[in-house]
C-alpha cells in the first residue's frame, strides 16, 4: 500500500517541488491534474502560512506554464472556523469571542485579583522583584501573558485542573498567589465565556480539527485533501493530520525530515531521554511521524539527485545537528564529508552589528548581479531587518520587508500618541512641537500654512525662558509670550524680531484651533473613568479635527496601509462591548500603546519583487536563489529559552505543555531548512549590543564539523563582502577643516562690549564674531520648569528690590520686610507649586543669611546702589566697555566695594583674579572711571566681592588678597587697573586688521564642545586634528 505520507527534504525547493509533484500525482496517485486542470478545483491543500498560500498558488501558475486552470483551494491550518464552511460540521459551534474583548475582560480580572491581594500576600511580595499591575497598561501587559498562556494550554490541550497540586511545600505560599492568579483562566474565563455565550478561537479552532478528523474517519471526503509543510503537535492538529493521511484521497507532505540520521541519532530525539531533545530540528517532525502512527522509514522522501552537492549538503548538516549524545561519530562523519558539502556555503563574521548589516547589504547587491536573482535575508532580530533595509537604499534598493512596521513607529500611529500626550500629559515642549510640525497635522489649513505657523509658534511660544508646554492652553500661552516679545522694553531673540505681525497672527490662530481640536480629551483631564469605548470616541473626534484639511476631511490620516491599519483600530475600539475594565483619562495615552504595540504594518506594492526581508516565520517553505541568515549568534538565533511568565519547566510538564525548548527546536528547523538553498550566506557579529557575543550553536556545531580547514574556507568567502564594506564608505583623504580665525574688516567689528562679553572676546573670540559680526543667534532653548538659573535671577531681583526700597537691615523687621519682599516676587512669577514648595524654605533661610551678613557690615557702609548701569568708551582706541553692576556699596571712608551675587561657584575667584573672568574687575575699573550712572569717580575700590547666595553655606568671597607666601598683594585698585590694562590690549588688538577672532582661544574646560558657536566653528573636527586648544591668543 502506497504512502500517503511524504517529505520534501531541505536541498528541494517546498513550494515548487509540491506544485509540481501535485500536478504530476505524486502525492494523489491516480488524480491526473495535469491532464485535466479543471480538476485541480476539487483538490484542499492546507498550508502552515497565508504567505505559503499565497507562494503557492504562484508557483501551481509557474508550474502550468502559463495555462487556464481554476487552482485548487489553498487555505492556512490557522483558519479553522473558516474551513467549517467548506467542510460541513455537523455541530453548531458557539461564536469566537472577539480578541479586543477578551484582552479587556481578561485585564479586568487581572485588575481585580490585584485589588484583592490581601496584606500577607503583599508582604510575600515585599522583598522580591515583582513588579504587580499597577495601571490600567500594565493589566493589559499581563492579560496579554494570560491570553498567549491560555491559547497555549488549550491547544495542548493542557490539564489546568492539575494547577492546584503541582507546588511543593518550599514554594506553597508563592504558589499560592500565582495560582490565585491562575485561577482567572481556570475558574473565572470559563463562566464568562458561558455568561457570553462564546468560545475562545482556539477552543473553536481545536474543536473543529476534533470534528473534522472524526467526520473525514466516518465519511471520508469527496475531494482530495493534502496537508503540507506543517511542523505543529498539537493533539488535535495530529488526530486531523492521522485521519488525512488515513484517506485514499489524502496525503500529508512534511517539509524536511532527516533520513540521513542514523536510528542511534534519531532515537535519541526524546524528551524522556534528554532535556534538550526539544531544541533538536526534527523534535517536532518526529512528534509528528508518532501521531501519525508512521515510522520514518515508511515515508517517501524528495530529495536531490546523488549528484547533486545539496545532497552532500544535507548530510554533513545532518551530522552537525545531530544529538549531543551521539556526536562521539564525529571524528569519522568529518574524513567522510569532502569539501562539497560546503560548496555554496559563505560565513561572514562583523565586528559589530553595523558592519554586519552593511556585509549583508552588500551581499544582497552581489546576488542581484544576475538579473534573474532572487535573494532574502531572514533573521529574528528586527534590528538588524531595519539596519540592512537602511543600508540598501545606498543602493537604490528597496526590500520587501513583510515584518513591516508595528503600528506605534508608523506616521499615523505617532500622530495618535502625540496627540493623546498633549491632550492628556501635559508639561513637555517636546512633544507638542512635535505634534505641531507633524505632517498629518492640518487644522483645516495647507500644509505649508500649517509648518509656518508652527514654526512661529516654536519660535515665540516654546523656545525661551521657563513655561508649562500645555496644548489645551496653547492660545493663551502664545499671546502672553507675544505680549511680551512686543512690549517696548523687551528683549525679544533676533529670530523672533524677524517674525512678520501676519505670520504672528496666523500662528495665533493655529494655537487657538489647536485648543480647539483637543478639547474633546483634554476636558477628560480630571474626569472619571470611563471604558475603552467611550474615550475612542473622544480620540477619534480629537485625531479628525487635527488630521482635518481645507475640506474638513481627515483624508490623509487614513490614506495608505498605516492610515487604515489605524482607522480599523479606532473602529474597534470604539464599538468594543462593555467589558467592566474603565480607566481615567490620564492612562489613555499608556492604555492605547499597549492594545496597538502588537498590530504590525504591511506595505502592499512599490517594493522589490528580487529582494525580501523575512522573519523566521515569514521563511517558512519560501525559496530564492539566495539565502542570508542574518544574526546567528546566541540570544538572537536562537533566542534565550525563557520559561512563561507563570510556571517553572518542571511545572509544565507536568501539566502537558511543551518545555521552553520546543520553540529553540522549531528555530533549528528553519534554520535546516534554509541551509537547503542553493547558495546560503551565514552572517554574525563578534559583538552585539556593545558586549561580545556567542556564535549561535548550530553556527559553532557546523564549522567544528567542517574542521580548521572548512571553517577557514567559509570565511574566507565571507570575507569578501567584509572587504567591500572597508573600502565602501572610503574617501579620499580631504586635509581636516582649520581651526578657524576670521579677519573681518575692522569697520564690520563691534566697538562696545558687555561685561559679560569681555569674557567670551577671552575666551572664544569666535562666538564673539559669530554673534555679533555675522549676526548669528542660537536660538533659544526649550522652554521648561525653573531651575538654577530662574532662581538665580529670582533672588537677584529680590534683592534689587530690597535695597532699592531703603530698608534698613539693622532694623528689627528688617527679615520680615526681606520675606515680604520675596513673597510679592514669588507670587509674580508664578511658580510652579512643586517648584515653590522647594524654593520658598531656601528663600527663608537665605533671608535670615542675608540680613545677619547686611549687619555685620552696616557700620562701614554709607550707601547701597543696586543695578548700576555703566558704560565708558575708550576714544583712544575707540572702544568702550558696558553693563550693569549687582550692587555698589560706598563706604564711609569714601572708597567702594562692589558686590556681585551668585547663587553658584562660578566663576571662581582664581578666574576672576587672573582675568580669565573679568567682569567684576572691570566693573573696578568703570567705577574708577566714572562710568557708573550716578557715581562720580572714585579714588578707590576698597574690594571686589562676590556674595554665594547658598542657602545652607552663604558666604561672600573677596577678591582683595595680600598675595599669600610667594604671590605679589593685590588691592580692589590693582584688579581694577589690571582689568582696564589688559581690556585695552585685548581692545586694540581687534582693531588690528590682521588679528582674529580665534576659535575657543581659551576654553572654559578642554573636550566640552557645549558652546552655542563650536558647531559652527567644526570644533570637534579641528581638535581631533591636531590643532589643539593650546595655541591661546594673547595680545
């Protein structure tokens, strides 16, 4: 009796060879379909993939040669309540629960089994890393485990009624909450499923594989059925793969069992003989072969003539995979395989991640030398996907990549979770400048109406200074900040001075519209909670009214694979029943990333036909002329064996579900089955993710088996493609930019500078130039909560104004008067109160500071002048220095000493005293002069001080010193003068046609490339160079 069960080894192409064998009655025998095509309509053929489906209806097209035919109905094993229809269940199943509906019931059970976790439970969990659900996003998380678990459990098939005996005594009280946990699918889930009236699709799905493997054993089929490339074990997958195979019309093709293994290696694919026999490649095929009561022997294998060196291929693999225990044969299996079984064969080993994407890149190039070329890189490792699809398009090659995208990273799926964290997550200018400049948002405007008015919005609204970035508050954040960018004595940044009155309107009205479309979620803000349905509608409304063009429509929104994979979602969400689990607002953003994270965008057309990208599972029974298998190292192919989130291995066993293993075991099949291709390219990288990595086991097992010989003839193949990698991005050596130093006309020069700027002409000349020449401003930072830089100006003008007012610090309420002073200055900057609650107790203990520092000094003191404008120009030279002083104190004796307040440590007073920060010094020097207004000159500067406004160590710091044991003393005078001296050669320096304004002459601190200019200046390009920071310029 003939055999009705096959296998198509690994060196035949899947596909192919079954539309061809199909056709010929190879696997139907006395089916003549090609004889008679139209007879090909009663032929099922179930498959593992819609991708195999689709594959194979192409290749019954290919192998016709072009002919009329009506194909055969090709259809996924996964697609079993479709296939009732075509079969004719005799029972009336119930309908499938919807997926959305079961991952919200389920989070909320898992919900509600947190809120019940009693004190002793909690103290369990005390002192361990768990982490329990503590938002609505993490019960979806764990629902999401709790689906993938029970899925599993009932293809398998799983006894969950044994949960409660499986602990032993040492770990019955953890045992206890996780079976309490448990007890969600195995008490709960039932009722609800029968309160519903539905079924979990993979309880329908095992039902009818059930029922139809007792209908076809009854009745038989009026059709040929043909099952091919399946690699499942699940019981009822089994029972239905048995009774196909049982049927004189029937056949079940398996896709690459090993009849080179001898029956010592084959036997010892056993889980009760090793614990690492599900890892082996033909674990699950030979599980298979048991439920089908058929012994390898008694199959008909497909495989390559003798002569073929696949054939030798598929021995030598044989050999390198097989079992542990008996890999004592392979000192004789290595002199017995030649050199052929390698032929074909090419390893390329990257230093890291990025040279092995490039190395894979190239080899695709390589491939599609031959124009009829196919080629596919297949990994599970996305990274390493996107990093190769990138690196392609250098040559103007666009893989068909069938992972695609997940929904979150595509451009209508940002636009959702931007628009929720505005509306909902206030406070990050980031975010909302993001979602203005995003391409979908229109606001009834065109696109280039819409990018211009968000630019001015960035430019006036959230660049400068401090503010909270709230979207539903966006119009009146706009019009105070242009209030005051337009006030007469403001001080507005030159890029926002450029900004039209029209252009300041339009964005005005943007920002007003912005509001506007927000509101339906951002009025939710401290609302209550509400189910998923009900705040769809609510993001639905809000993503149309920001997505809305001239028409009104949100057409681009929808448009394309992403826009649809969106608009489906919404819909979803937006009928999904009522489900009990109702969240706040607040975890909408968080709630809507974890229901879209796992649904995947697939681009349909524009992409090559030569060129594919494949996940493992992608892979599965596909065929190109060239394979790449991309990331074989450990961790990534295969990937870690991790036990599920709920039972130990040991547990699962006992409870028959399959050990982690099994999934290693189903890698090492892919990868077995796409070493058959004609010509393969093996790829790793010596590190990965910064830190060294293993090569993948089947990797090591086949170059040991291949000897120092083979292995160094792998690599040397692969090394070609690592050469071109080396020599693609070389360039011819271009001399490193200059350090620059522009001479610009003396009459293109500024002739008067601030304090502040003396230290930058100091420092970096360039930045001076930059700014002031070019006219070049960085544009300001993003605008944030206060810090240390608000406060210091904060407690400046508090300051100011208490010496401003004439209070006396010696009188008896002088702190009060100090506080009440800070309290009116508090409440006009509208600080934030998290902010406030910790400013104010600095500001009070600073306060008492103060005012016992005010009346240590008081007696020696006859006038306090707070913000001193100077200004004084040297016509010799013809410049001039300005600038305001903190504060000047006369002294009686006629002298002053003039204070400066810091808040922090810089600059420090060996800085100021060497001049490298000489602001406080010329600020000597101007009152010398005269330049201050209201102050003549004076004979003298007693000192110059600056006062550390810190609250827990207020100190002042005086400039004055008497020159220690080896330094000369110098007076507040000396400084001053010095000051003056060196101010006047730096001066008339830049007078000088042919002196320049160096780059970073003499930097704050060496490798900090933070300065607003450096960029400008290539810094980082000149310093590695050579040209050090070293070379200062010194007049």
């Amino acid at each position: 009796m003939p055999s009705h069960v096959f296998s198509i080894s690994p060196g035949l192409p899947f596909l192919p060879t079954l539309a061809r064998g199909v056709l010929r009655g190879r696997f139907l025998p006395g089916e003549d379909f090609a004889a008679d095509p139209l007879a090909l309509a009663g032929l099922t053929i179930l498959v593992p993939t819609r991708r195999a489906a689709r594959s194979l209806a192409g290749e019954f097209a290919r192998a016709m040669g072009g002919g009329s035919a009506i194909l055969p109905s090709i259809r996924t094993l996964a697609e079993a309540d479709e296939g009732a229809a075509f079969v004719g269940l005799g029972e009336t199943l119930a309908p499938a629960m919807d997926g959305l509906e079961r991952h919200l019931l389920l989070a909320r059970l898992v919900r509600f089994w947190k809120d019940g976790l009693n004190r002793q439970a909690l103290r369990i969990l005390a002192n361990e890393e768990i982490v329990l659900p503590a938002s609505a996003a993490d019960a979806l998380y764990s629902a999401e485990d709790l689906c993938l678990f029970l899925d599993e459990a009932v293809a398998e098939e799983a006894g969950l009624h044994k949960l409660a005996t499986l602990a032993p005594d040492r770990l019955a009280e953890w045992w206890q909450l996780t079976l309490a946990f448990l007890s969600i699918l195995s008490e709960q889930w039932p009722a609800i499923l029968a309160e519903r009236g539905v079924e979990d699709r993979a309880t329908l799905g095992r039902r009818w594989f059930e029922a139809e493997a007792d209908r076809l054993a009854a009745m038989g089929s009026r059709g040929p059925i043909l099952v091919a490339g399946s690699t499942a074990t699940a019981p009822s997958t089994l029972r239905f793969l048995r009774a196909v195979a049982a049927l004189p019309n029937g056949a079940v093709v398996l896709p690459g069992v090993d009849c080179h293994l001898d029956a010592t290696g084959f036997d010892a694919i056993d889980r009760s003989r090793s614990i690492a026999a599900p890892g082996h490649p033909q674990h699950a095929l030979k599980r298979i072969l048991q439920g089908l009561l058929v012994e390898r022997a008694g199959i008909e294998l497909l495989c390559p003539d003798e002569t073929d060196p696949l054939l030798a291929r598929e021995r030598f693999l044989s050999d390198a995979l097989r079992p542990a225990e008996t890999t004592d044969v392979w000192p004789e299996a290595s002199r017995r395989h030649g050199q052929e079984a390698l032929d074909g064969l090419e390893l390329i080993e990257a230093a890291d991640e990025r040279e092995e994407a490039l190395a894979i890149a190239v080899a695709i190039r390589d491939a599609l030398a031959d124009p009829a070329a196919t080629v596919a890189l297949t990994t599970p490792d996305r990274n390493l996907a996107r990093r190769v699809s990138a690196e392609l398009e250098r040559f103007g090659v666009a893989a068909n990549d069938s992972a695609g995208r997940p929904l979150p990273a595509t451009a209508p799926g940002t636009f959702c979770r931007l628009a929720l964290s505005v509306a909902l997550e206030p406070g990050d200018p980031i975010t909302l400048l993001s979602l203005l400049k995003h391409p979908l948002l229109r606001l009834g405007l065109a696109p280039a109406r819409a990018r211009e008015a968000a630019r001015t919005i960035e430019l006036i609204a959230l660049r400068g200074g401090c503010g909270v970035a709230d979207g539903a508050r966006l119009g009146a954040l706009f019009a105070e900040r242009r209030r005051a960018a337009e006030a007469p004595d403001g001080r507005a940044p030159r890029p926002v001075q450029l900004v039209s009155a029209e252009d300041r309107d339009a964005a005005q009205a943007l920002a007003e519209r912005l509001e506007a479309a927000l509101l339906p979620l951002s009025e939710l803000r401290d609302g209550g909670e509400q189910e998923l349905a009900d705040h769809a509608v609510c993001l639905t409304r809000v993503l149309e009214a920001l997505a809305g063009d001239e028409t009104g429509l949100p057409t681009a929104l929808y448009a394309e694979e992403a826009g649809t994979a969106l608009r489906d979602t919404l819909r979803a969400w937006v009928s999904a029943p009522e489900t009990g689990f109702a969240f706040r607002a607040a975890e909408l953003p968080d709630v809507a990333l974890a229901l879209m994270r796992s649904k995947d965008v697939r681009p349909r057309g524009g992409l090559s036909q030569r060129v594919f990208v494949w996940g493992a599972l992608e892979a599965r029974l596909q065929s190109v002329d060239v394979m790449i298998l991309g990331g074989l190292n450990e961790g990534t192919w295969p990937g870690t064996a991790r036990s599920d989130a709920f039972l130990s291995r040991l547990m699962r066993t006992e409870i028959d579900l399959d050990p982690p293993e099994r999934r290693i075991g189903l890698a090492a099949h892919d990868v077995w089955m796409a070493l058959g291709c004609r010509r393969v390219v093996m790829a790793r990288s010596h590190r990965s993710g910064g830190a060294p990595a293993i090569a993948s086991r089947w990797l090591q097992r086949i170059l040991t088996l291949a000897g120092p010989e083979g292995a160094k003839a792998l690599r040397l193949r692969g090394e070609t493609y690592l050469r071109h990698v080396r020599r693609l991005d070389e360039r011819p050596a271009e001399p490193p930019a200059p350090r620059p130093e522009p001479r610009p006309p003396v009459a293109a020069r500024p002739v008067r500078h601030s304090f502040t700027e003396v230290e930058t002409l100091v420092r970096d000349p360039y930045a001076v130039f930059a700014r002031r020449v070019l006219r070049l401003d960085p544009l300001p930072e993003m605008i944030r909560a206060p810090g240390a830089p608000e406060r210091g100006d904060l407690y400046h003008a508090i300051l100011h104004r208490f010496v401003a007012d004439g209070v006396d610090p010696e009188a008896p309420d002088a702190r009060a008067q100090l506080l009440a002073i800070a309290r009116e200055a508090f409440d006009e900057a509208r600080l934030p109160p998290e902010i406030e609650a910790v400013w104010w107790p600095r500001m009070e203990t600073l306060a008492t500071n103060m005012i016992a520092w005010e009346r240590e000094r008081a007696g020696e003191v006859a006038e306090r002048l707070t913000e001193v404008r100077g200004r004084f120009d040297l016509p010799e030279i013809g410049v001039g220095f300005h600038g305001y002083a903190d504060r000047i104190d006369r002294m009686r004796d006629g002298s002053v000493e003039i204070i400066d307040y810091k808040t922090g440590t810089n600059p420090s007073v060996r800085q100021a005293r060497t001049l490298l920060s000489p602001q406080l010094p010329l600020e000597g020097a101007m009152a010398r002069l005269g330049g201050f207004d209201g102050l003549a000159p004076v004979a003298s500067v007693r000192d110059l001080l600056y006062v550390r406004l810190r609250e827990r160590d207020f100190y002042e710091e005086r400039l004055a010193h008497d020159g220690g044991r080896t330094g000369e003393p110098q007076s507040g005078d000396d400084l001053s003068d010095a000051a003056l001296a060196a101010f006047r050669a730096l001066a008339a320096a830049y007078r000088d046609p042919g002196w320049g304004y160096l780059s970073r002459a003499r930097p704050f601190q060496a490798g900090d490339f933070a300065g607003p200019y450096d960029h400008l200046a290539r810094a980082r390009e000149w310093t590695a160079a050579g040209a050090g920071e070293d070379e200062e310029a010194t007049p």
